[in-house]
C-alpha cells in the first residue's frame, strides 16, 4: 500500500455520505493501520482566536474555525505552514504540519496557519475499501490547498485542476438519477 499522506481526496459523486459531500480532505497521516484527514472545505462561523484565544496574533486568527470531520468535533487541531518543519509536532508536506499541543504560539514560526474541530478518520482498510469504491478522488495536494482563500470552491477547483474527465463532475447534481 502506497501511503495518501500530503494528498487531497475529493469526494465523488457515488459517496453518498452527507458528512463528506462535495468535500476536499488533506490526508495528513496513513499507514497499515488507518488514516486521518482534515476537510478543507467546511469553514463554520466563529473565528478561530475566538475558539482558542491563545491563538491571538498568529496569522490565520481570525479565519474561521473549519470542521475537520466528525470525529471528535469537540478536539481543536492546528494545521500551519511552518518556516522550518522541523518545528511541527507532526510534518504532513512541505513545509505544512501541526502545531505542537504545548508550544507558545508566539514562539513559533509560521507564515499561516487555520484551526480545524475534529478530523476525518479511517480504521484498517476503511480507506482502501472507499477508494475501491470510486468514492474518493486522489489528487496532488498543494500547501495552499489547505489555505484555499474560498474553501466553499476547493472542491470545483481541484476538480478543474486534476483536469480531463473529472471536470465534468463539477457541473454534475449530487445525484444524477434525479436528473
């Protein structure tokens, strides 16, 4: 098994699942023994220095929290592009990774960064099954991804960029059979 980390999966149309329609996930951890992924594209209504106040001064802080997934809404994670990658808790890409738990925002050098509630999370072979299923396109993430200036167009803008027959799913109704 190759491992997604540092990918981008689009949702197609056959996932029907309503927590992951027409959503962009940035796997940033998988192996033999599951996977876990951010959603880049659900941005909700409170600002992130709001959610966590300790996150004041830091660029990205009055962004929005987004919604990582369903699993544990309630945990906050820190997804920044660092100037030195080193200095994340957990690298995904580049110079993108997460924000240590117990550093001192002001300590740290980031260029940007965006608080997400809760992850994505997939249990041994969950992943691989779903991606047998056609429910998720794979396609090469880009740091800016993750700090996409309208994440409610990720989803179309991946699609045009991973090109060809893909395109034409932009303009496709979430069920076609209603068509």
């Amino acid at each position: 098994m190759d491992s997604l980390q540092g990918k981008l999966l689009v949702s197609s149309p056959a996932l029907h699942d309503p927590n992951f329609r027409k959503t962009v996930v940035l796997i940033a951890h998988h192996d033999d023994e599951g996977a876990m992924g951010l959603v880049l594209s659900r941005p909700s209504e409170v600002a992130a220095v709001d959610a966590v106040p300790a996150l004041e001064g830091l660029p990205g802080a009055s962004d929005p929290v987004f919604v990582g997934g369903p699993v544990q809404p309630e945990a906050f994670m820190v997804l920044a592009e660092f100037n030195d990658v080193d200095d994340a808790a957990a690298p995904i890409m580049d110079r993108l990774g997460f924000m240590p738990a117990e550093s001192e925002p002001e300590d740290l050098s980031i260029s940007r960064m965006r608080l997400f509630a809760g992850y994505s999370g997939w249990g041994v072979g969950q992943l691989e099954a779903e991606l047998e299923e056609f429910s998720w396109i794979v396609v090469d993430a880009l740091t800016d991804d993750a700090f996409a200036d309208d994440p409610d167009e990720l989803w179309r803008t991946v699609l045009h960029r991973k090109g060809g027959p893909f395109e034409l799913m932009v303009d496709m109704p979430f069920d076609p059979g209603l068509n």
